[in-house]
C-alpha cells in the first residue's frame, strides 16, 4: 500500500510539473529563418487552410488550448493584434490542440471568449511539425513563409514587442 502511495504521489508531482513548465515562457525568443512546416489544417468555421495559401502575408501562429491558463491569457493580446492588423495582409492564427474536443467546442468557447482572428483544428501531426512540447507556443512568419521568431509561454512583453516586429516584416 504505501508503495502504491509513493507512485501515486511521484506520479502527481511528475504530472504537475509538466503543467506548470508548459506555460513558462523562455527569456528570450528564438530567432531563425526556418522555413514553416507545410500543413492543411480544418477552420473551425468551416473549409481546409494550407499553408502554401498564407504565403505574401505576415503570420502570428498561436498554438493553445481551452484548458490552458497561459494560453487564455494571450488572447485579448491576440485580439488587439488582430483588430490593429486588419486590412493588413497579416494573419493571426489560433491553432487549437484540444485533440479530445469536438469542433462544436472549439466554435463555442471562441465565440464565448469573442475571437474573431482563424482559428484551426490542431492534430498530434502539426505539432510533431512543428515540435510543440508545451503550450503556449507562438510563431512570427515571414510573407516568405520563413519562421522569424518562435516563442514559448506567456509574457506580455512579447505582446508589446510584437507590433514592431510585424511592421518590420511589413516593410521587408
């Protein structure tokens, strides 16, 4: 019995653990020029996204999840962005990773929480591409289709640098 205790406590703090470090943001984003791993993803409101079709725009790739704390907290950051680019050719792309939610979840809680920026249903696939072992995890893509910046976790300080970031982009 107290073998099966020990487990059983090792196995909790193990568990929250990788829950906790998930969303803990690195110091400082990964810069690169990394080309974006091609996809075909479904919008959640319908019809199929491929990446080869976002090409000559500037992508913030959002990869969250409804049950994750951090990911909630980049979303009105998220919708600011999208709401300041607009008109613009930037996307701003949730890519959801709720793989045991149905696509009737995913429209429901994004319309609840008033997220009006793409939205894609995530599979173990896109985030094998491209290497997501915690989330939040955010991309800035280049209209090449070149990965800039990947950064992991929550930090507002990201949010506030990323404007001039896009507009650099923008401009190249």
């Amino acid at each position: 019995m107290r073998n099966k205790l020990s487990i059983f406590t090792l196995g909790l703090v193990l568990l929250t653990s990788v829950l906790l470090l998930s969303g803990c943001p690195e110091n400082n984003p990964t810069s690169s020029s990394k080309a974006m791993p091609e996809f075909n993803l479904e919008n959640i409101h319908g019809g199929m996204v491929n990446s080869s079709d976002l090409k000559g725009k500037v992508l913030v790739l959002d990869f969250w999840a409804t049950w994750c704390a951090p990911c909630l907290q980049a979303t009105p950051y998220l919708k600011k962005l999208h709401k300041e680019f607009e008109g613009k050719p930037v996307e701003i792309i949730g890519i959801n990773l709720d793989y045991d939610k149905s696509n009737d979840f995913v429209v429901k809680f994004a319309k609840k929480k008033g997220i009006a920026y793409t939205i894609l249903k995530g599979d173990q696939k896109i985030s094998g591409k491209f290497k997501i072992r915690g989330i939040p995890v955010f991309f800035l893509i280049d209209k090449e289709g070149n990965i800039k910046q990947k950064y992991i976790g929550f930090n507002p300080s990201f949010f506030n640098k990323l404007p001039s970031e896009i507009n650099k982009l923008l401009e190249e």
